[in-house]
C-alpha cells in the first residue's frame, strides 16, 4: 500500500516552551520527508498560545537547529507564504471569530465556572469515587441563568458541546481504524477566558485554513483526535489524513525517552536535545539517517544511506505502529562512519572550532598547522564525534609532557632497565636520522627492537607514552613525525631521565 497520491502539504507545529527534542526533530523528519517524497510543501507553524511556558530563545533553538538538520520549510518563519500569520498568537482574532460562530450554532458554549468551582467539583467527584471531569453543568443553562451570568460579568470559557451518545471513528494511517466513545469524551476548553485558544481549536483552524493535507505528529497527540473529529464536523470541514507516530523508547526497551534524558541500561545519562549533539560534534548528515530509522527502515538491511534515498522511498504506511527504541551506540558508530566519509578538508573544518576551544589556538594557526594535517587521516579512523579531536592531538601543542608515574613508561613483561636500554638506543637511533618522516622513523625503531630481542611494543610503547603522555594515540610513527624530531627527542630525553632517577 502506498500513499503516495498527490503533493502533500505537511506541517511541524513546535511549541517554543523548550528546545528541539531529538523525538521532535523525528517528527519534523517524517513530515520533511514525505513533503519531499510527494512533491509536496513542508510548513513550519510555531504554536505559541502558551504564555506562561514560554522560553525566550527556544524559537531560535528550534530553527536554527532544524536547519542544522537540513531541514528547510516552505512556508513559515522568516520564510513567509500565502497562508500565515505562522505564529498562532498572531492568529487570535481568526480562533475568537469561530469560537464565536460554533457558540452561536450550537457546537460550543459559554461556561462561568470558576477555579474554586472547578476544584470544588472534582473534591466531590473523588470522594464519591465517580468519574472526575467537567460535569456540563453550564451546558444546560437557561438564557435567563446565561443572562445573569454575563450581567455579572463573570469570566467565561468556550468549550466544545460534544455529543453525549454515539461513537465517533478515524482512521489513522499507521495504526488503522480508531474508534472512540464519545460518552467517555470531556468537553474540551476551546477559548480560554484570556481570549487565547487551546491547543484543540488553534490547531483545528490552523490545519484547516492552511490547506494541510496529512498530519504526523506523536502518538501523545492520539486522544485529542476525537476532539478535533467533531470540530472539523461542526465546522463542516473535511479532516485531514492523521498518522500518529510510535514513541520512543530509551535504549534498554524500557519507558519512552523523556524531555530532560535518555536513560542508558547502565545508568548513564545521553542528551536528549538536538543542539546538545550537535555540540558535542555529531555530523547533521547522522543524526538525519539515524532519527530516520526509528519507526521506519529503508530495508530490512540497510543501515546508512543518504537523506536523497530516503526521500524515494519513504512511505507513511511503512512506519511502524510499536515504540523504537534509541540505540545511542548506534548513532555513535553511524557518526564515525560519516565523520571517515568526510574530504580532509571538511574534516579539518570540522574540528577546528573543538580544537580551538579546547587547546586555545588560534584557529588560523591550526588550519595552518602541517602538522595536524600530517595527523589528520589517523584521526579521521578514531574520531566518532568531532569533540573526540583535541584529546588525540592535544600532545602537539604541549611545551611538555606529563608522566605522573615512571611505571606509566613500562610495558608489561618489561623491566625498568630494558626500557632505559631501548629508550637509550631510541633517542640515537633517531638523532642519527637524515630524513625525519614516518617510514624512516618506522626502520629505525624496528631496527632497534631488532637489535634488543625485544616484541615492537615492548619499544614502541614506552615512545609513545613519552611522547604523547597517553597510552593509546595516533600510529606511532605519524606522531613522531608530526610532533618533530627535536621535540620528540626532548621528551624522549625526559622520561628517559624520568626512569633513571625513580
């Protein structure tokens, strides 16, 4: 089943009371996708009707990071287009003009509860273990009680009249036909007595004037479905196509990723935030083919693929109705694979700004630097996110290294006079060199592991903790000739002297 009919016009409704969320960024995904798939229009809403959540600079996380992400929308913020305002609370006149109209044709009432009587109504449905919700006790006013209420000038809400037998059905492309009771249906707040739509009418009236077609967003949303079943029938609009996507589950299979942390099986914590990756250094390219395998697959095979061949064969009707889980070393290991697809130019690039901040060079100075580019494709077969970058090569711009114990420098099954030996014969072996590079380094320490009887690491190893501090680094004999012959000989001479003295 495909469908694939005609262009589609999709929307991601974010809500700036936080930052992109890896699970939005998912839906945004989806809906980019299939918009690219049919030819169709990718619209970008911003649901701001919650004032009192409202984070200051949460609008430009989520676009900038959504076009970190690559995905650009057709109509919406700073892009425009025929059907906006794009930001619900510029649209509030719209929502109060048929809030008004479903009040006066009978789909929607006033009510004049107040907060203490709201509190006061729930108290007494608890304590006589009835159902807990609005009683549509304003429903059945008079227009004699309605009158008086307004003559007090009591504050009102619009709510939706919601029929009271029946049932009401939907079918959802993912998980096939819904059927609700509408006896278990509320009547839902429309228009708040601060004149700013729910989520429920500003979302109905916004599909509906912005021509969306098909609407994919998480399986949070599914309840509200009904709610919007009847609006779109009061109205006499024709709903659009719904597709509720399966959540996602944190990496162990167990409870859905929450809006603060992805929980590891071992108790770790992983970001949950698209910003948080990206600085970390996780590749766009990345995150994009990982997000898009949670709750769709290419194949039954393929793992890495480009967001081109998605786009060819992505299908609402292929994602699946169960959660996914998040397999965070999955992504880790998908990124290295981008990061090693990288030019050495882009590469470079890419880690500059890591570099810079963690080691204090200029970065004019590092994209200058020969050496970093003698070391870069060593780096690129250990990097798995660009952060990893200044921990492998952090040795070059020290002025010297630190060993905290001379037992660092000594191989196991290795003495501490074999390794005074074989630095010894090290440091002449390589100050008797005429061409300082990698191959002749390489047959000079050979040579003098040869020449001692002793195993390549039991020589190498101490050299590369000298040199580096670290026990695990780039290919020896790149490093040394990156880091220079007469530093290396300096450092080699140090711990040498280290050894000697311990």
């Amino acid at each position: 089943m495909t469908t694939t009919k005609q262009p589609a016009r999709v929307r991601f409704a974010p809500s700036p009371t936080g930052y992109l969320h890896i699970g939005g960024a998912r839906t945004a995904l989806f809906n980019w996708l299939y918009a690219r798939h049919t030819g169709g229009q990718f619209i970008l809403r911003i649901e701001d009707t919650d004032r009192n959540r409202y984070v200051p600079d949460a609008l430009d996380n989520l676009l900038e990071n959504l076009r970190w992400l690559g995905l650009d929308w057709d109509e919406g913020p700073e892009v425009g287009g025929d059907y906006g305002p794009y930001f619900q609370s510029q649209r509030l006149d719209l929502y109060r003009e048929w809030a008004d109209w479903l009040v006066e044709h009978g789909h929607a009432y006033r009510c004049y509860c107040t907060a203490e009587e709201l509190a006061e109504m729930r108290e007494q449905q608890r304590q006589a273990k009835a159902k807990v919700g609005y009683d549509r006790r304003c429903r059945w006013l008079t227009p004699a009680e309605r009158a008086a209420r307004e003559a007090e000038g009591r504050p009102w809400v619009v709510r939706l009249a919601v029929p009271l037998e029946g049932t009401v059905t939907f079918h959802d492309l993912i998980r096939g036909d819904i059927t609700y009771d509408n006896r278990e249906l509320q009547d839902a707040v429309l228009l708040k007595s601060d004149g700013w739509p729910t989520y429920h009418l500003a979302n109905v009236i916004d599909d509906h004037f912005m021509n969306i077609t098909h609407i994919m967003r998480g399986d949070e949303w599914l309840p509200s479905v009904p709610i919007h079943y009847h609006l779109y029938r009061a109205f006499g609009w024709e709903p659009p196509v719904w597709a509720h996507l399966p959540v996602i589950l944190n990496p162990s299979g167990k409870g859905k990723v929450s809006k603060r942390a992805i929980q590891n099986p071992d108790g770790t914590v992983i970001p949950v935030f698209v910003h948080e990756y990206r600085q970390i250094g996780y590749l766009p390219e990345a995150v994009v083919n990982f997000l898009s395998g949670i709750g769709w697959s290419l194949d039954d095979k393929t793992e890495i693929y480009d967001r081109e061949t998605a786009i060819a064969a992505f299908d609402i009707c292929n994602i699946q109705a169960s959660p996914g889980k998040f397999p965070a070393d999955k992504l880790l290991w998908m990124n290295g694979v981008y990061v090693r697809q990288l030019s050495q130019e882009a590469l470079l690039e890419a880690i500059l700004p890591y570099l810079h901040e963690a080691l204090g060079v200029p970065v004019s100075d590092l994209r200058q630097d020969s050496r970093l580019r003698l070391l870069l494709p060593a780096l690129q077969e250990r990097i798995k996110v660009l952060s990893d970058a200044p921990a492998l090569v952090d040795f070059l711009y020290a002025d010297s290294i630190d060993i905290p114990r001379p037992e660092d420098l000594i191989p196991k099954k290795t003495t501490p006079e074999q390794v005074v030996t074989s630095l010894t014969r090290s440091i002449a072996a390589l100050q008797a060199l005429d061409t300082w590079d990698e191959h002749q380094i390489e047959s000079a320490l050979r040579g003098v592991a040869a020449e001692l009887g002793l195993k390549a690491g039991q020589v190498f190893n101490p050299i590369r903790v000298a040199v580096t501090g670290k026990k695990v680094a780039p290919p020896l004999f790149v490093t040394l000739a990156a880091v220079g012959r007469e530093a290396t000989i300096v450092r080699l001479q140090r711990a040498l002297a280290l050894l000697q003295t311990a």
